[in-house]
C-alpha cells in the first residue's frame, strides 16, 4: 500500500508528534451488542496497541493527535 501524500518533515515536528497523546477509536461490531472505545495513547503505547492488530475483533475508525505531552 502507497501513502496518498507524502512531505520531509523537520526533526522539530517529528519530536511534536512522537511527544503528543492520540485519541484512537474503534468499533468492535462482531458481538450482539456492537461498542464504540475511545482510547488516548502515547506514541508508544499506540505501537503495542497495534502489534498483532490483525488478530482482535475490533477496528479503528479514527486517530487523533490530541497535544503534547507535558
């Protein structure tokens, strides 16, 4: 799979990004009464989020940079 965009990003912006929280949601919709998570995640702990992703019942529908850390 190929981005649909692509830009060079300055080591700046990468630090912004690797020190912000996300709000990931997902739909777990195989179980008689489907449900909506909203998570917030440090960069890291999106990543053990992810690891073996393709094996839960559930997916994510967005993911937001919600601001920096403090």
């Amino acid at each position: 799979m190929k981005p649909i965009e692509s830009r060079v990003v300055t080591s700046g912006e990468v630090e912004i990004y690797r020190s912000s929280k996300y709000r990931v949601t997902t739909i777990i919709p195989l179980v008689k009464n489907p449900k909506m998570n909203v998570y917030l995640f440090e960069q890291d702990e999106i990543t053990d989020f992810l690891k073996g992703y393709g094996e839960y019942a559930e997916f994510i529908i967005s993911v937001e940079q919600v601001g920096a850390m403090a």
